[in-house]
C-alpha cells in the first residue's frame, strides 16, 4: 500500500488489479472514480482502468481497477512522439462521451466558481505572509480577477466534455506507444478549455522538466473563443497555484525550495510578459 499524508486515498497494487482506498468521508472521491471507469470503459476501452468493483458503503469506500502497463509521464522531459501520444488521450477522453450520457454527469469539484472563491478566502491570510516577486504576483493576479469577468460559475456556452479534474503528469501512463489515463476521483462535466489549463498550469508540468506548452496545444484544434477562455483558466489556475505554493511549509515541503517565487514569475508571465521584469526588480531578484 502507498500513500503520503496529504494524499486523499491509498493506493494497493496487485499484479493485475489495483484497489484505490479513500479515507473516511471519501465516498463522493469513490463515486466519480466508479462513475468515470464505467463510462470510459463503454465509450473508450483501453483509455482508462477496467472497473472491477466498488464498496461505496464501507467505512473506506474502495475501487478496484485492472491495472494499467506504463510509466508516469511526470518529471522527465517528454519526446515529441510522448507528447502528441498525451495530447491524443486527452483529446480522446474529451471526445468520449456523447451529449446525452454527458447530461446525466454531474459537473465536477474544483471548478470555476468555487476556485475563485477559494482565492478570496485565502486573500487576506496569505497576502500580508508574502512579499517580494510573490506578493506582487498575487497582486497583479488578484488586480486581473477582479477586471476579468470570471466571477460567475463558467461559460455554459462551452463545448461539454468529462473532466478528469486533475492535471498532474504523474496521472498518465507511457506505455512506449500510447498514454492511458488514471484517477477520476476529481471527475465531472466541464469544459475543454477549462482541462487544458489544468494540465498546463499544474505544477508538475513545469517544476522539474518544464511540458512544452506551445505544442501540447496546438495539438488541439481550439475555436477563437475557446483560445480566450484557455488564456482567462491558465491565469486563474496559476494564481490558485501560487496561493498554494505560498502556504508550503518550509521545514517540510512538497515542492523544491523557491517553487513559489518560480511560480511567480510564471504568473506575472501569463498577465504580461512585460511585468516579468518588474516582479524582479520590486523582488529584489
């Protein structure tokens, strides 16, 4: 079994299954975690793990799952013939579901609406515990919210599509030809533009070997709007992540010392590239 403490569930891997165990309290995780396997497995088979069983109702609600071959694609560099493999699953996963069964799926946690009131409530605790280039991140990103229009719950004139709802590279699978997708325990209805951010903006896409953002995306065929509104969730996204990093306790991180003053820099880059010079200056870096 593995698991680290922050971790919302642990993991037992068998040689053919894999038993997913949330904590107490887990069993909405469970739901949408049973809920998307059994979907992909009828509308894309082989994208996802195969769904065995499930106990909602116990006191650690489980899944099982058939076992995936693959490595995670997080923390190493991508090749070329790996990065259009990523963006062909994801883009799979996207295209999988047909309107009517996405009607019945409810829309997933983490979205929109309740990110930026998340930013709201962290605001006053986290602002004045920061300076240099990360407070005046968070204030050129807190200046941007509060102009941008995104205060509502989303753009429900969006193309729907099944969100996994976590952007870590860590949760797709290399096999040397193609990319499987695990852990929908974040899943729901959400829109495209919307996922894309979520993998751009996560942090394991950038910490250790940087995802080559430009091309992931141009793997994908985005109309005008859709371009805009990516640009509008990357920007909110990346202020969420700088929050987070900032609350990272140094004496045990999660993340290589000065993630959060990189990823400043990086917010400040997705407002203006021109800010970037004056975040190191005010900075002191």
């Amino acid at each position: 079994m593995s698991s680290v403490p922050w971790s919302t569930h642990a993991v037992e891997l068998g040689p053919a299954n894999v038993t997913k165990r949330f904590r107490h309290g887990g069993r909405e995780r469970c739901e949408r975690e049973w809920r998307a396997l059994t979907l992909l497995a009828t509308y894309a088979p082989g994208l996802a793990p195969s769904p065995i069983d499930v106990g909602l109702k116990a006191d650690e609600p489980f899944v099982v799952m058939s076992r995936l071959p693959g490595e995670p694609l997080r923390g190493k560099p991508l090749t070329r013939r790996q990065l259009k493999a990523l963006a062909a699953a994801v883009g799979e996963l996207y295209g999988a579901l047909p309107a009517g069964v996405l009607d019945e799926v409810p829309l997933r946690p983490g979205r929109q609406d309740q990110l930026i009131a998340q930013i709201h409530a962290w605001a006053p605790r986290a602002r004045p515990r920061v300076g240099g280039e990360v407070g005046v991140a968070m204030d050129r990103g807190l200046e941007w919210l509060a102009r941008s229009g995104m205060e509502g719950a989303g753009r429900p004139d969006m193309p729907r599509v099944l969100g996994p709802g976590d952007g870590n590279l860590a949760n797709y699978l290399w096999d040397g030809s193609r990319v499987r997708i695990v852990d929908f325990e974040d899943s729901g209805l959400s829109d495209r533009a919307f996922e894309l951010a979520e993998i751009t903006e996560h942090v394991a896409s950038w910490v250790d070997h940087p995802l080559d953002v430009a091309s992931f995306l141009g793997e994908f065929d985005l109309d005008a709007v859709e371009r805009v509104r990516l640009q509008d969730c990357r920007r909110l996204l990346a202020l969420v992540w700088l929050f987070l990093l900032s609350f990272d306790d140094p004496e045990h991180p999660r993340n290589p010392p000065g993630t959060a003053e990189r990823q400043a820099v990086r917010m400040i880059g997705l407002l203006n590239p021109s800010f970037t010079a004056e975040v190191r200056r005010r900075g002191g870096r």
